[in-house]
C-alpha cells in the first residue's frame, strides 16, 4: 500500500494525453476528449500512414447515433463523408439450420404490460393460434424487411449505420483537429518507462523526437504496444468459447440498392458478412482456422461475393478475448488493444465508445488507483455481456451437418449464459441487468431465431380472454403497419438526406 501511496502522490495533474494509434479508436477518442475536455488539455495523436488498420468495423449499433449527438456531429455530414447508409437489424441467415432466416432487429417489439413482458402476451395467444410471426409487431423489423426508412418524430424508430470505416476515421480527425487536436505523423520506436514509477513517460519515435504524457491512450490494435507490449498487461483468452479466429475482408462495387440491414450467413466453419454502402459493399468471412484451412475459406469466400472487386481480399488473424485489465497505471487500452470479440454483432466500436464514456466520467485531476479499479470494472462487465450474447448465436444452433457446427452446439458455454438461456426455456423471462448493451428485446429476439420456443409464460397473459388477446396483438400490429406505410424506401431516403460522392477508384 505504501508503494501504491507514493506512486500516487507522486503523479501530477492530467494535463498531456497522448493517443497512440490512429484509426476508428484513436480519433473516436480523439474527438470526444476534445470536444468535452479539449480546453483544459494538450492532446495529441500518433499515427503513421504506413502501418494499416483493421476495416472491419463498419456495420454499427444505435449507440454510435447517441455519441454523435452528445458530441454534437451533423449526421447529414458524417452520412455523407462515410458513404452511410442506414442499419435496423442484422438478419441471420443458416444459423438455427441451413436455410432459416431471422433478423434481430433494434428497438421494441410489441407493447409491455407492467406486469409482464409483450413476449408472454404473444406466447399465449401463439397457443391459441391468434399470433403472426413475433417479428410482425416490431417496426424495425418490418421496416428493415420492406426496405424502408425515415427519421420519425420522438426517436418513433431506432437505428444505426453502416459506413466506411476509413471515410469515418477521416471524418473524426477533421472534427478533432477543429477542437485542437495535434496529429503527429510517425512510428513508434519505443515506449519508456519511467524507472521510479514504473508508468509510462513518453513515447520514443523513428525519426528521433519524443511524445511525453501525463496518460496515454493506446489504439495501437492488436499490436497492443503500450499496455501489452511495454507495460506487459497480460491477455484473457476467450478461443474456447468463441472459435473464429481468421478473416478475409473485400470491397466490391454494389449491384443493388443498399438494403438497411447486415446480413450475417453462416457458412461452413464461420459466417461471411455483407455490409451495404451507398456505392459499394464490405464483404468477409470469419472462420475458425482449426475447421477451415486459409485456401479453403478464401476459395468460400471469393465465390459467393456479388460484385467487382474493389481490391484483392485482405487476410486477418486475431485472438478473441480480453486484456487483464484496459486500464493500468498511466495507460488506457481502448479497441483492439484491449479486447475483442469478433464483428457478428457489431459491437467493437460500441466497446470502444464505452470505454471512451466511463473514461470521460472518471477523467483524473490526478491518476489514482480507486479510478482505475472502477473503470475496469465497467469495462470488465460490459465485455462479458458481449462476449456471453455473441457466443449464444453459435451454441444455441440446430446445425450439425460440419464438424464445427458440431462443436459450437455441444461447447461448454458461460455459466451466466446458461442461466439467461434456461431462465428465458422455462419460464419466458429474462435476466436483464440496467445498463446493459443487449436490452430483454434482444435476447428474445435470437433466442425464438434460434429455435429458444419457452415451455411457460407468465400468468397476467392468462387474464385475457381470446378476443381481448386478438384484439391488444391485432392493434399492434395495425399501428405497425400504418406507420411503415408511411416510410419511403431506404435508397430514396439517403439519396434526399445524406447523399455520399461515388469514390474514386484507384488507378
């Protein structure tokens, strides 16, 4: 304890933050640490134009809309800049069994009563014969199926984007730099630790000049060069859980409109995503290297694409799971550097901008070590609630027609995943935390999509008779309609509210 006092009172005020890592991570962090707290603060950011980033995030979740807001972002501008289109849902394709389909959708479904969810409700009228298809009383499922969108008044819809992950990164450095942010242009050499300490002290680059700090942030990937790197933060490794652990990512020119959605299709020891943009279309495949070799998955991926090849595919590794802890001594590890998943939710810039958030709220006068245990602990919860809903999509499949299928339905899952999933089989109910990313809607919605049918529902549905139970879905689903019958069609919305310049193709 002692030492730990000292090392305290010996830091000074958080006056210097250097940012270590370009990229989505280090210019979302860039632009919210200017934005609230750029006038008390020197801020300066890292990068070189030589070393590569990871385009893989470029699908997204409704709380990127809210960060933009908080921030004070044109969406008309930010839209435009990243080739944006709008995202209601992801719809799985072959992962309850070879060609199902659902889509996991944002916002509400139906109508709760105080005493019990709208899914009990709609399990007892499916009983009686009286339900549609759960999907048909959720505007953002239905919307996202037609192919419709528009902004409705009082936040009427949830949504989020697909966008180019680079066209976005150059989006946040022009609105950072507006703020006083410094980009410098280099490579790391090294990063020096101050002996007495044991903090960082600076960061050494290739061509001789040196970055002090106060704090440092390291987006550096999955290179991780300050927390792992220098400071030696030991990494979680979540690979028995969460097999994929190869990539081929590929632009391709679009042949379609641009539908509002992401499509997830599990393939044969993975899945591939498309992701559609104004003017073209992110394509991968996520595999597991131990059930698909490299020629294989290329070969899978390569022919299902639509389209022209923008570039040749780019080939990934990584390892899923978490650093020890994101945030150690005077460094704070945000985006690959700290943890990862995979993409099939869409949930590491949703990561990086929580961890952004709870750096915000405990921003240090001074480093102390009560700051640095509760922000690991946030960021610890958060990255488990993720890692437990994405590992759910594969253990919970009826597929076993591979051997990685095979594997992923009788793995041994989380125990806090096991209790939502038997919660939700025997009763209905969900286990739902305040707070939490994935809201009681979501976990209901994969759960019915992978075949999750509860064998009880709570008895306040009982208390309706079927006229009152058709009559309370039937409304619903009414009001449902009438208001998708009112949204133009996506292609038409963008062209009129955020329309993007088609790209220039390389020589």
């Amino acid at each position: 304890m002692e030492a730990t006092a000292s090392t305290q009172a010996g830091r000074g005020p958080v006056r210097r933050v250097v940012i270590a890592g370009g990229g989505t991570a280090g210019w979302m962090a860039a632009a919210a640490l200017s934005r609230t707290l750029g006038k008390g603060l020197d801020i300066r950011l890292v990068e070189s134009e030589q070393i590569g980033t990871v385009g893989v995030g470029e699908a997204t979740i409704p709380t990127l809309v809210t960060f933009h807001r908080l921030l004070g972002i044109s969406e008309q501008a930010f839209m435009a800049a990243a080739q944006g289109t709008i995202k209601l849902g992801i719809a799985f394709e072959n992962w309850r069994a070879r060609n199902h389909r659902y889509i996991h959708s944002f916002g509400t479904t139906g109508k709760d009563h105080w005493s019990a969810g709208f899914q009990h409700f709609w399990l007892r009228a499916r009983e009686r014969g009286l339900a549609d298809g759960y999907e048909a009383y959720c505007l953002e499922s239905r919307a996202a199926e037609e192919e419709r969108f528009a902004h409705l008044p009082r936040n009427g819809v949830n949504y989020a984007y697909h966008m180019d992950a680079a066209g976005y990164a150059r989006f946040l450095r022009g609105f950072a730099e507006s703020y006083g942010v410094k980009r410098i242009e280099g490579k790391i050499a090294r990063v020096r630790i101050d002996p007495d300490s044991g903090d960082i002290a600076s960061l050494a680059l290739e061509d001789g000049s040196e970055l002090e700090g106060d704090l440092f942030i390291d987006c550096t990937g999955f290179r991780a060069l300050l927390i792992g790197q220098a400071l030696r933060v030991g990494f979680e490794d979540w690979s028995h859980w969460l097999f994929n652990d190869s990539a081929f990512a590929a632009q391709t020119a679009a042949v379609r409109p641009p539908v509002p959605y992401t499509r997830a299709i599990a393939g044969e020891a993975g899945w591939q995503w498309r992701i559609p943009l104004q003017h073209r279309v992110g394509n991968g495949i996520v595999y597991s290297s131990q059930y698909m070799d490299q020629d294989r998955a290329l070969e899978a991926f390569t022919s299902s694409i639509e389209g022209e090849l923008i570039a040749k595919p780019w080939h990934l590794r990584f390892r899923p799971g978490r650093r020890l802890k994101c945030w150690h001594r005077n460094c704070v590890a945000l985006g690959l550097a700290g943890s990862f998943i995979e993409p099939l939710e869409s949930t590491t810039i949703h990561l990086i901008q929580r961890g952004i958030m709870h750096l915000l709220r405990c921003f240090p006068a001074v480093i102390v070590q009560e700051d640095i245990d509760a922000y690991n602990r946030q960021v610890d919860a958060e990255v488990e609630h993720v890692r437990d809903f994405v590992v759910m999509h594969f253990n919970l499949t009826e597929r076993r027609d591979t051997p990685y299928w095979e594997a992923c339905r009788l793995m041994e899952i989380p125990p806090s995943l096991r209790q939502r999933i038997e919660l939700f089989r025997e009763t209905g109910k969900v286990f739902h935390v305040p707070g939490e990313l994935f809201g009681e809607n979501s976990w209901i919605q994969v759960m019915l999509g992978q075949g999750v049918m509860p064998r009880r529902h709570h008895p306040a549905a009982d208390l309706m008779d079927d006229e009152e139970l058709a009559r309370f879905l039937g409304d619903i689903r009414s009001r449902v309609e009438h208001t998708l019958g009112q949204l133009p069609a996506h292609q038409a919305y963008l062209q009129s509210y955020c329309p993007a310049p088609a790209p220039s193709r390389p020589a």
